[in-house]
C-alpha cells in the first residue's frame, strides 16, 4: 500500500467535517466537526513529515494541536455564554447582526 | 530657483482655510475677516501673476514649478500658466473675496449656544479650501495633478451646498434641507461619474505614452512636445476613446445638456454666494481644461466631435434660454440662464477659430463677473423677502432703487447689452462660430433674443408693478452689499469699453491652442484690410 | 515493520491495518456530523481521533501518537462532553434543514471540494517516501523538542502565550459577577410570610398574540398592575404597556368597519361622516 | 476738431453718469444740469458744424480712432469717430431737438420725485443716439444701436408703478432686439465678407463682394432698421411706447431713434445699390408701413397713439425713400429732419394738451380748446400744415420729393409706389385734420378725471410753450430753407451720391395731385367729425375700423403665435427637462437601489449560509490552483 492512502484518508475526513459544520445548527456538533477538520489537517502534516523524512511536519501538527486546544476552550466557553443568555446553542439564532 | 508663485497662490487660501477652521467657535466675526484677508492675499498673489506674466513671451507656459513626485508612475508635481489660465486664476482669486463678504452673515448659526457648533467657519474654510483647489487646478499641467484637484474641488463643494441652504421661508425648514441634501448628492453623483469616466481616460493616456514613450508620464508638455515631433501617436480609436472620457468630466462640469440638470438644484438649493462660487468659479475649470486638455491632447479627435459638441451647445443655449423663461424661482432661472451662457462659451471653444477661442475664454470671465454679480444681487433680495419665488416679489423698484438699479445692470449684462463686457465676448464667440459654421452661427443669434426674454420678465416681475404688500419697506442695500456689488458692476462697464488688457494676455494662448489643433481662421472672400492698410 | 524503509510501499501489516481503521475513522466522523444527539457525535468523534492517534503512531509520529490521545481524546473531547452536558444530554436538535438550499449547497461544495482535493493529491508525484530512518535515529521525541526549542523558539513561545491568555479568557467569559449576597433560606421565608404579599404575585398579562412576560397584567378596574412584571425587566423600564395599543386598534378595526360599510351609502355622506 | 467729436458723446454721457449715480442731493438740481449738458452737446455739435462749412465739398469728412477696442487676431474693432455730412445732419437733429425737449422736460416733470432719474436717462439716450450716429463702423454703431434701445427701455418703463407701461417697455425692448439679430448678423456677414466691418473698407469693398452676399446683408439690415424703426412686421412696440412720458415720445419715438433705420440704410447705402432685391424689400417695407401707419393713425382715439401711427407712416416715407436708392437718400434724410421739426412739435403739443387736461388722452372728451390754448394750438396748428404737406412748409418740400422719387423709380414698380405715397398723403391729410378738429374745434366734450375732478385747461408754462415754437418755425420754414437750389441735396451729396430718376411725370403734375389728394382727405374729415357733432365714446364702427384700433390685428397674431405659442413650449420643456432629462439619471438611480436591495437577500445573517459562499470560494480556489498547474 502506498502511504499515499494516508492523505486521501486526511482528505477525506477534512470534507466531511466541512461538510458537517455547513449542516449542523448545534454550535457544539459544529465546533467538533472542525475539530475533525483540524484532526484531518494533521493527519496529512504527519504524513508530509513521513515523506520528506524530517519532523517538521510533526512539529506544525503540534503546533496545531496546542492552538485546537486553546481555542476550544475560548470556543466552548462562548458558547456557554450564548447559551445562558438566549438559551439556545443553535447558530441560526445568533443574527442580532442582521438588519 | 525663483519663488514659487504659483504654489503660492493656491498655498496662501489652503492655509488660510486651515486657519480659519481652526478659529474658536466663539470668535466667529474673527474667521470672518480673517477668511477675507487671505482671499485678498491671494488676491494679491493672482495680481503679481498678471504682472509678472508676459504675453509676448515664447513657450506655452509660464513660472513654471516642476518637481518629481509619485517617479514609479511618472507623475509631477507640474505647475504653469498660460494666458487663459493666468486671466481665469485671476478672476477666481477675485470673486472670492465678494463671495466671502456677500456670505457674510449666510452661515451664521441660528440660536445654538453650543460651543463645539461652529458653522461659520466651516463655511469660510471650505471657500477657501475650493479656491485652492480650483487655483491649483488652473495651474496644473500634469494631467494626474490636474485631475486630482478636479475631483478633490467636489468634497468642499458638496459641504457647501448640502450644509449651507439659504433660510428661505417659502418652504418648511425640514423640506428645504431634504432638498438641499438631494441637491447635494445629485452634484456629487453627477461629477463623480464624469470624474471617473475621466480617471479611466486619465489611466489610458499612461498606458498609452508608456507603451509608447517607454516611460510612461502625465506631464501636458511632454505629451504635446512628443506629438509634435511624432514620437507619439495615437490610434485614432484610442484618441477618440480618451477624448471621450475627458471631455465627458468637463461637459458635465461645464454643464452641457442633457448632463446640466444638477446645476438649477445645486444653485437653487446653496446660498447665493455658493451658487456664485459654482458657476462662477468651478464650473470655469470644466470649459478651461476642455480648451487645456481636449484640445491639446487630442486635436484630431477633437475636430472628429466638433459636429456633434457644437450642436449640444447650441441645445445648450437655446434650451437653457427657454427653461429660464419658464421658471418660477430667482435662482433657478439664473442657473439655467448660466446653462446658457455655457453653451455660448462651449460654442466658442469648439468653433476652432481664434475669435471663438478668445471669445469663449473672454467669455468665462466675463461670465464669471456678470452672474457674481446677478447672483449676488438677488441673494441680498432674496435674504430681505426670505422667499426664492419670482411671484413673491413685485414694485421693489420703488421701495429699493439701488438694488433693483443694480440687478437691473447685472441683468443687462447677463443679456449682453453692449457697453457691459459679456456683449464683447459674445460677439467674439458669435463671430467666430459664423465666420466657420455661417448657419450654427446664425440660430445661436437667436439666443440674444431669449436672453432679452428672461432677464426682462425676471426684471419686470420683481422689480416694477404696483409694490407688493410683503415687500413694503423693505430696506435698501447696505453698505457691506455695496461694498460688493459697486466693483463688480464697475468692472463690467470697464472690461466693455476696454477689454483689450484681457485679450492681449489670451491671444497668443488662443494662437497656440489653435496651432495645436492645426487650424486657422477661414479668410474672408473679399480682402479690404489691405484698402484699411492702405489708409 | 521497519519504519526506516525509505520506500514507496508500507508492509502488509500497516496496509491491512490501514484498510481497517481507516474505515471506523471514516465511520466515526460519519457519525459525529450525522448523529442526532451531541453527545452521540463527541462520542464517535472521540473514536475517529483514537483511529488517528493510531495513524500517527504508525506514521512515525510517537509523540503526537501520546498527545493525540492524551489531549485531544483525553482533554478536549472530554471538555465538550462537559459542555454538552452544561447543554442538556438529552437535547437532541433535528436535522431537518432550516435554510432554503442549504443541504444541497453545502453537499455539493462539499463534494467538488472533496474531488478536487483528491485529484490534486493524485496528480502530484507523491510516490516515493523516505521515512524518518535518520530522522528519527535520536528518538522521536529528542528530534523534535531539539527543533522546537531551537528552530522554533519563538512560535513555541507564542503559543504558551495563547494558551495561557486562552485560559484567561475562558474565565472572564463564563466568570459571573454576584450582584448582592446570596439570602439564605431563612432570610427567604421572613420575606415571603411578612412581606407585602402574602398571596402570590399576580401573573403578567398573556395576550394571544405573544406571550409576553414584560406585559403589566390589567387590574379589574382596567389599569396595569406593576407588580406583575419581573422586577428585573421593572428596573430595566421594560415593562411594555399594551393596553394603549389595544385601545388604538380597536379604534383602527372600528374605523375600518366604519369606511367599509360607507362604501356602501352615497358619496356625499360618506365624505361627511369620513372625518 | 476730431477729439470734440468725441467729447460730443462724452459730454451727455457724463450727465447720465453725474444724475444716475448722483445722490437725492442732485434731485432739485437735476433738471437743469441734464438740459445745460444736452444744450452744450448742442454748442459743440455747432462748432463741429461750423467748422465743417470751413472745409468744402470733398474733405468735409472727419475721421478719428480714439483706441483699440476689441483686438482678437483678424477681428479689429476700434472705437472710431467718422463725422459726416450724414452724421452731421443728425447731430445736430439730436442735440438740437433734444435740448428742446430737455427744457420742456423741465416743465412736463416738475410734479414728478424721480426728475432726477428721468434727465439722466434722457442724458444716456442722446449719448447713445450720438454714438450711434458718429460710430466710424458697424460694431460701435451697433454699441449706440443697443444703447437708445436701453434708453427707450428705460423711459418707456418711466412710471414703472404702471403695469402697463412695464410691460409696454418690455415688448419695446424685445421686438428691437429681433432687430438687433439682424444687424448682429450683417456684422458677421460683413467681418466673413471683407474681414471688417468698419464703414470705409466695407462700402468701397461692396461692388467687390458677390450680389449674394450683398443682398443677405442687405436684408438683415432691413430687419435691423424695421425693428427700430417700427416698420412692417416689427411695428407693434411704437403703439404701446406711448405709454411712456410725453417728451420721451416727441425726442426717441418721432423725431430721433426711430429714425434710426433710415440712417442705417442710408449709411449702408453702398451695399444696397448692389443688392436691387435687397431694395425692392426696402421699398415694399416702406410702401406697406406708410399706409398701415396712416390707416392706424385714422382709427384711434387716444391723441399720442394716432401720432404714433403718423410717425410710423411718415418714417415708411423716408424707407421708402430709402429704399429707391441715391435718387431717394438725400429725400429720405430731408424728410426725416422736417419730420423730425414737426411731429416732435405735435407731441409737444399734445402733451401740452395733456398737461392742462389732467393728463386725459382721448381725444373724444377734448374739443374747443384753442382759446383756452392759444400758443399750443398755433404751434399744433402749424405742425399739422406741415405734415400734411400745405404748401410752402416743411412738410411739403420733403414729402412731395419723395412721392416724385417714388414715380422716378419708372415702371409699373414706379406707379405702384407712387400711387401708395399718394394714398397715404390723403390717409395722412384725413387723420391730421381728424385730430386737429377733435381736439381744438367744436363743442367742449371734457370728462372728470377719475378723482372726479374737472378739468380747467390752460397754457403751460413757459419752459414748456418756447420749445414748441421753436419747433414750430423749424416747422414752417426748415423744408423751403432745404430745397432753395437743392442746399441739402448739394450738402449731402458727397455721401449719398446722386442721380436725376426720369420719372414718367412732372413735378408739377405730382404736386399738383397731392394738393387734389390734400384736399380731399382734408375734406373727408371735416365733412365727418367737423359738422356732426362727435360721440363721446367711439361708435363701434365697421370691420376695418375695429382692426385699425387694434392695429390691424397685428397684436392678437403676435400673442397668439408668439406669446401663447412660447408660453406653452417653454411650459412643456420644464416638464421635459423635469420627467425625461431628469427622470433618466434617477430612473438610473433607482433601477441600482432596487439592485442592491435584491442583492442584500443574500445576507441572510445565517453564519452557515455565509460559511457555505466561504467553502465553495475555497473550492474553486483549488480548482483554480489545479488548473494553473495544469496548464
């Protein structure tokens, strides 16, 4: 098997949680969905870094991971604002910006 | 180098401007004069221009200034004087000190005690600014440079109409500022598209003189220089295509019809010494830059359109006459007047003879003068009655002699009579546009006609009649108004009798627009100047 | 299975695993956009991030191998359980679309996204692979702390910086300010049993209209009665008086009726009786 | 010498200048600096003239360039003085009977607050007059042209608190502006023709031009002069001019400014002798005009209004004249100065008349005043022999030299003119003697005035009554001292040329016939107004007399076709430049406001539609890269 596979994996995965953020309304079932995307990303670094034989791919993927982390948590905790105040976690509620 | 005359002049009222604004909002008188001393600056700058300049002189631009400014797209910071333009920097510089003094009293805050509410100066400061402008925009001979302050002249101009309306009550307060606000955006809208339409010519000609030339550049004498000696030359279509735009802009500053109809709103709407400052002043930079331009970038093309354009203008003159006729309000029959005056001076431009050139340019000035003076007069009528309708007045004669004497004359003049200094331009224009063009010649004559028509029943409507009950003592002019009108009318009886000081200075500008244009004057079939001679 | 095999193939181990996980990866993230439920979805996204964990590690990647499963499945996904459960377990949001189009957009962006992606992937030369033999030669982990404390200094550095804002900003976003103290329960029943109403507080007006709690409910003498609204919404001066509009349409649905049965008698009087 | 011609203009001028800019201060004064400054015009006028019987025959003629006026390449306008024998004749006519009218002036205005303006205007009409008359080309003459019509403007519009008489003055304005097209175009014509249009280099250049050519500036010199001198078809403004003061009547619309024309064509008569259609228009002009004069003047009632009628018919003689060519010039000019003598005269009178009648204008509610009017009477009484030709006065001489020319002309053309001239000497002997009965013979027919008050005529003042007898001797005498062996036509020939016509009768029979014609018309009146007592108020008359009071109709076509006719084009062209010129621009407008309201649908403020545009851009972004590299 050629390691190739391993980014037709990544992009696959990565289409399927874009098209997962496009089609959920829960703000949460999205944020995941990105996580996947992000998740995808990885999986190609990981594979680059195989291919050319040195770390920097590993690294970026780090990389990635540490800001995935910090922004899920500023993520979730705006969410949970939201929520408290209109008591609905669905994006399509969130339009105080439209006229 | 020499002082820089020219940067000067249009430098002295951008800071004056910047001062002016920045006078406290209690000391509003202190903006007042201090906006009428550097309009008499550079007054005094425009006069040393006059002196300084030399007719006789060789080349076609004067005092020249050019430094280097934007290299990587070849555009200078070019500045030069021929006599047109020196003969219009004049006027402007002139009539604005009138203007400052007629608006005296226009942007005087009503009862607001605020302290951060200073209108007054923002109205004296955005004069000035556009007198900058339309200074620098007389002087520029870099195309770039030129078209900046061209389009810039909008941005003041628009705060003054759409900021500033005469409090005339014949109309609910809320109504007269929507219709200010409408007049406003239609002057923007209209220039700005003329604006841009020409920003693309503007771009063109780059393209085409860096295609060309190798280093593309803006520079009006280097383009002329490179025709001349055909380094450069345009493909007709191109030509023709650039022509288009930049005569667009200018036809609807000038205004042209059917590109005028935000002019009677504009000067409708702003107070008098606005309107004055627009057709006056602005609208003198569109005709200008059609002869400075049009002509002397684009000569061919130029004699491709002149078909076209001198039938426009003589829809112009006409149409602009008849709608005068026809309306109800003091301003808005002086606007359409002007409507027609342009079409005479466009006409005059495009008849491609030295009388038509020297006429037209004669023209603006005189043009300029004669409605500042009209203008001005009816806005001093207009600030008495607080109405802008023809019907509210009626007998003012009897009550005020002196101003209904003074619109009388601005009226005249604004029909030409002879004696008064637009009859010699008209002729000029008439006589240039026959001498080629015999039969467009002849149905402008008809405009004289019409002119006669208007001014007579605006006259005869306001002025003379039993007194109307509204206008029962209504004061006479004051001193100030006087102080203002007295020069301008002075002035019109001088340049009728002797004009010659102005056309010596525009001759040899005319001859070499034309010998751009490659055009002489047809000769006449029976020679007698030798017989003339020979006396 | 010799990772160092600078080659274009993989062993047949790594391929049947491949095949396998492959397949539940795809099945996991299948399931977290599709299931019904959130917790459902997190569940079987926890799954995908084990399979890619595996991959990592198959890939040479032993660190983030540890990492992934540690911090992602560990850590975040956890914090999204926690959330959903903040949210409500059994809240379970239907997947009936909402916005005209939008099921179908998206699949179809989704899917020209998908394929193109593919076919960039396949049509550039990606074929021979030079594993991480030398790479890896000093350990792993020893490879990469060496690049990230040396080559990438300062981007490690910037990201503790965001983390630790990020943990700042967590607080101050789900931190609420106490406006007075907390009455305690005896404080509670003096208040209830010798304050000023003894009987409960009247209910707001509920018009059919929209159920409105910011609308006074009408005493019978037909005034509105403050004490009906929130306390809240009386500070905020929110309290949304209907019974003048109520009038006023009334007077609207009279006049109309009025105009509509003039229509009907002649002109003249019905211009007169108009005003 | 040369430079007192140009102090001739200056000098009224500087009058108009001093009174209209001048203070209240001035107010009493007024009156009398603006006559003594008309008067010394006059002196200097005299000195020119003397200086001029110093010189003989051929180098009478001065000429002057006082500075260049307007110089733009070819186009060379000077302000230039030429002084002629033509224009001498004419200065003095000006400065003379307007000194007159200046000091009667004094009189007439006393009661009026605004003398001041009035004298000043009066100053600006003679210079403009002057100039008119000593301009040595078109242009300059034209300057002159404008400024008598804004003098007449002005004064006609005097009592401006009278609609009628502000819209009078208008419509005297407009109609000789249409006049004023057409000499504005003869100077085009002329500066494309010869590439000047100064007097000397044009008229000898003329036998050079094409007789096309000639004949076109002929014509719109024609229509110059019938706008200013209220021929057929731009006549309609001499009849409400009346409404103007009365010695404003008497100076600008009898004897000076509506003389104007004849002097154009006069002046121009080098180009007409090119142009023979060019004077068959003239003559026919002239001819037409002589009797819609004459037959007008029959049919009103108003005293001022049928003199109008007179003075345009008299001055369809002198275009008549005119019009024949150098047989007629010299006749035209003769004619127009006796003319000049006595019908100021008669509006003199009639505004003396006037002033003892409370300013009562119709004739109707005179009668019987010659002895409560001596001076007046006798003076009017000389003026009417004069001007319908009793032998031995002036009228006589002028008039029966034109009706010869007119035969002269031979032919059927000859007759034709001739038999009109006839015609109207009897139309003129008929009305003249028509006025002259209803105002000084028969029974008192006086009416109260509007305020009730009747009316006690009595002799005006002296300032008033030395005038008209001056005017009245001028009158009498001026025609034989003319014609005794041809002094005038000697005197101007130089400029006019001459020629001897052959005419198919003799002098005799012609004079002869217009005594016949005299007579008859004379008797005619009388047997209609001199016996039968006279109705107060008009009967209604037939046809032809209710279209003579309404000048032939003339007025109605005018505002029918012009005045409605402009009304509504300039009424639709608002609405025209309101809905299409406008409407297009915001119709524009509103077609992108309606756009870009349809386009913000697309902002439904839902975040997943906004993501869904972002991926698809993203996915055509790969597509692009795609493609890049694969091409």
């Amino acid at each position: 098997m050629n390691p190739v596979n391993y980014l037709y994996l990544a992009a696959l995965l990565f289409t399927i949680g874009a098209a997962g953020v496009l089609i959920r309304r829960n703000a949460i079932v999205i944020f995941m969905c990105i996580e996947l995307m992000l998740n995808a990303c990885n999986l190609a670094f990981v594979t680059f870094s195989r291919m050319h034989g040195n770390l920097d791919g590993q690294i970026i993927a780090f990389f990635t991971m540490v800001v995935a982390a910090a922004e899920v948590v500023i993520g979730l905790a705006i969410i949970v604002t939201i929520f408290r105040s209109r008591h609905s976690a669905s994006v399509d509620d969130a339009g105080l910006l439209k006229l | 180098m020499s002082f820089p005359l020219l940067t000067a002049t249009a430098a002295v009222p951008a800071l004056g401007a910047v001062a002016t604004a920045a006078v406290p909002a209690a000391r509003r008188t202190a903006a007042k004069w201090l906006a009428l001393a550097f309009s008499l600056a550079t007054l005094l700058l425009a006069a040393v221009q006059l002196v300084r300049f030399d007719p006789e002189a060789k080349g076609p631009f004067q005092l020249t200034e050019s430094h280097a400014w934007i290299a990587d797209f070849g555009v200078r910071y070019e500045l030069g004087v021929d006599g047109i333009a020196v003969v219009l920097i004049a006027l402007t510089a002139l009539l604005v000190p009138f203007i400052v003094l007629a608006g005296w009293h226009d942007a005087d805050p009503l009862e607001t005690k605020s302290t951060r509410w200073r209108p007054t100066q923002g109205f004296f400061a955005l004069i000035l600014m556009v007198e900058a402008m339309v200074v620098i925009a007389f002087e520029a001979t870099d195309v770039f440079l030129f078209y900046i302050f061209f389009e810039a002249m909008l941005i003041p101009m628009y705060f003054l109409i759409g900021g500033f309306g005469d409090r005339a009550g014949e109309r609910p307060e809320a109504e007269t500022a929507t219709q200010r606000s409408y007049a406003a955006v239609k002057f923007l809208l209209y220039n700005l598209v003329g604006g841009l339409i020409m920003l693309a010519a503007v771009i063109g000609l780059y393209a085409v003189t860096a295609h060309q030339l190798g280093t593309g550049t803006f520079s009006l004498t280097e383009i002329v220089q490179a025709r001349a000696n055909g380094e450069l030359e345009f493909a007709t279509t191109t030509e023709r295509a650039l022509f288009l735009g930049f005569f667009f802009a200018f036809a609807v500053k000038a205004p042209l019809w059917p590109l005028h109809t935000w002019l009677p709103n504009a000067m409708g709407e702003a107070t008098a010494p606005v309107a004055v400052l627009i057709t006056a002043v602005v609208d003198k930079v569109g005709t200008f830059a059609m002869l400075r331009f049009c002509l002397q970038l684009f000569p061919e093309a130029s004699k491709w359109a002149t078909p076209v354009i001198l039938v426009l203008s003589l829809i112009s003159i006409l149409y602009g006459a008849l709608l005068a006729v026809g309306q109800r309000d003091i301003k808005r029959l002086i606007a359409y007047a002007s409507i027609s005056h342009f079409g005479f001076i466009v006409l005059g431009i495009f008849a491609m003879t030295t009388q038509g050139q020297g006429g037209a340019t004669l023209y603006m000035v005189n043009h300029g003068i004669s409605t500042a003076a009209l203008m001005l007069v009816a806005g001093f009528l207009i600030s008495r009655r607080r109405s802008r309708l023809i019907a509210d007045y009626g007998g003012v004669q009897k009550v005020a002699p002196v101003l209904a004497g003074t619109f009388l004359v601005g009226g005249l003049a604004t029909l030409s009579l002879p004696g008064l200094a637009p009859f010699v331009s008209e002729f000029l224009v008439l006589v240039g546009t026959f001498s080629r063009y015999p039969a467009v010649g002849v149905i402008a004559t008809v405009g004289i006609v019409l002119a006669a028509l208007y001014v007579l029943v605006l006259y005869q409507r306001t002025m003379t009649g039993p007194v109307k009950e509204a206008v029962r003592g209504m004061p006479d002019l004051r001193v100030r108004e006087l102080v203002v009108v007295a020069p301008l009318i002075a002035l019109l009886l001088f340049l009728g009798i002797y004009p010659k000081p102005l056309t010596q200075m525009i001759d040899p500008a005319v001859e070499h627009t034309m010998s751009q244009v490659e055009k002489g004057d047809p000769q006449p079939d029976v020679r007698v100047n030798d017989v003339e001679a020979a006396k | 299975m010799s990772l160092a095999a600078a080659a274009s193939t993989t062993s047949t181990g790594e391929a049947v695993q491949f095949w396998i996980l492959a397949v539940v990866a795809v099945a996991g993230a299948l399931g977290a956009v599709l299931m019904k439920k959130a917790v459902h979805s997190a569940l079987s996204l926890a799954g995908t991030m084990i399979v890619l964990a595996v991959f990592y590690l198959a890939n040479g990647a032993y660190f983030l191998g540890i990492v992934q499963i540690v911090v992602y499945t560990g850590a975040i996904m956890m914090l999204f359980l926690f959330v959903v459960m903040l949210v409500g377990v059994t809240a379970a949001d239907s997947l009936k679309e909402t916005i005209r189009g939008q099921r179908w957009l998206a699949g179809l962006c989704a899917l020209g996204f998908g394929v193109l992606l593919m076919a960039g992937i396949a049509n550039a030369s990606l074929r021979d692979f030079n594993g991480l033999g030398q790479a890896n030669s000093g350990g792993n982990v020893q490879g990469l702390a060496a690049l990230i404390f040396t080559k990438y200094v300062f981007a490690f550095e910037i990201t503790g910086a965001l983390l630790i804002t990020a943990a700042v900003g967590a607080m101050v976003l789900t931190h609420r300010e106490r406006t007075e103290r907390a009455a305690t329960q005896r404080e509670r029943s003096t208040a209830r049993v010798r304050g000023a109403h003894l009987p409960p507080l009247p209910a707001p007006g509920v018009y059919a209209r929209h159920n409105a709690v910011d609308v006074p409910g009408l005493l019978p003498d037909g005034t509105t009665s403050e004490l009906s609204v929130n306390a809240t919404l009386r500070a905020r001066g929110q309290v949304r008086d209907v019974s003048g509009d109520a009038l006023a349409d009334l007077a609207a649905l009279e006049q109309r009726s009025e105009k509509w049965l003039e229509r009907r008698e002649d002109r003249s009087h019905s211009q007169g009786g108009a005003q | 010498m040369e430079n007192l011609i140009g102090l001739l203009v200056l000098v009224p001028l500087l009058g108009a200048g001093v009174l209209l800019c001048g203070g209240r201060r001035l107010d009493s004064s007024a009156p009398w600096i603006g006559t003594l400054l008309a008067a010394l015009s006059f002196v200097i006028g005299a000195v020119l003239f003397a200086g001029m019987l110093g010189r003989d025959g051929e180098d009478r003629e001065l000429g002057t360039t006082v500075f260049s006026w307007v110089p733009v390449g070819d186009f060379r306008a000077d302000v230039g003085f030429q002084l002629d024998q033509l224009s001498m004749t004419f200065v003095l006519l000006i400065t003379g009977v307007g000194s007159l009218i200046h000091l009667y002036s004094i009189g007439y205005m006393a009661h009026d607050e605004r003398r001041r303006r009035f004298f000043g205007y009066l100053n600006l009409f003679l210079a403009a007059m002057l100039l008119l008359v000593v301009a040595d080309n078109y242009l300059l003459l034209y300057v002159g042209w404008e400024g008598v019509g804004l003098a007449s403007y002005l004064l006609i519009g005097f009592w401006q608190h009278k609609p009628s008489a502000a819209t009078a003055a208008k419509k005297a304005f407009l109609v000789n502006r249409v006049g004023d097209v057409g000499l504005s175009i003869a100077i085009m014509l002329m500066f494309t023709t010869f590439g000047t249009f100064a007097f000397g280099p044009v008229l000898e250049g003329a036998d050079r031009a094409g007789e096309g050519k000639l004949t076109a500036i002929g014509l719109v010199l024609l229509l110059a002069a019938c706008g200013k001198s209220a021929q057929v078809p731009l006549q309609s403004w001499l009849g409400d001019a009346m409404e103007g003061p009365t010695p404003v009547s008497a100076l600008i619309h009898a004897a000076t400014m509506v003389t104007a024309g004849v002097y154009l064509i006069t002046r121009s008569g080098a180009i007409f002798d090119g142009a023979p259609d060019a004077q068959t228009a003239v003559v026919t002009v002239g001819a037409v005009t002589l009797l819609f004069g004459a037959i007008v003047g029959c049919a009103k009632d108003d005293i001022k209004k049928a003199l109008a009628g007179s003075t345009m018919s008299q001055i369809g003689y002198m275009i008549l004249a005119a019009g024949l060519g150098p047989i007629g010039y010299a006749f035209a000019i003769m004619h127009l100065v006796t003319h000049g003598f006595f019908k100021a005269g008669l509006f003199l009178g009639a505004g003396s008349v006037m002033h003892g009648m409370n300013d009562e204008v119709d004739m109707r509610r005179y009668g019987g005043l010659r002895s409560y009017m001596p001076v007046t009477f006798v003076t009017f009484g000389l003026g009417y022999l004069a001007i319908i030709g009793f032998p031995g006065l002036s009228g006589f001489f002028s008039k029966d030299k034109i009706i010869e020319a007119a035969f002269a002309k031979g032919g059927t053309e000859g007759w034709i003119l001739g038999g009109t001239a006839l015609l109207g000497a009897a139309i003129t002997a008929y009305y003249m003697t028509r006025v002259m009965i209803l105002t000084f013979f028969g029974e008192k027919r006086w009416q109260p005035d509007a305020a009730g008050e009747p009316p006690h005529p009595h002799e005006s003042p002296r300032t008033m009554t030395v005038p008209m007898i001056v005017l009245a001797f001028g009158s009498v005498f001026a025609g034989g001292l003319f014609s005794l062996n041809d002094a005038f036509l000697n005197w101007l020939e130089p400029v006019t040329g001459h020629a001897e016509g052959h005419s198919p009768v003799t002098a005799v029979q012609v004079t002869a016939a217009t005594m016949v014609v005299l007579f008859v018309g004379v008797a005619l009146a009388w047997a209609q107004y001199g016996r039968a007592p006279v109705p107060v108020t008009a009967p209604r008359g037939n046809v032809l007399v209710r279209a003579a009071r309404r000048d032939l109709l003339q007025d109605d076509v005018n505002h029918i076709v012009l005045v409605r006719g402009g009304e509504h084009l300039t009424r639709s062209l608002v609405y025209l430049d309101h809905t299409v010129v406008d409407g297009v621009v915001n119709g524009t407008a509103a077609s992108v406001g309606g756009l870009s309201g349809r386009m913000r649908r697309l902002q439904n403020g839902f975040a997943r539609s906004y993501a869904v545009s972002m991926f698809g851009g993203a996915a055509v972004l790969v597509a692009a890269t795609l493609l890049m590299r694969a091409v």
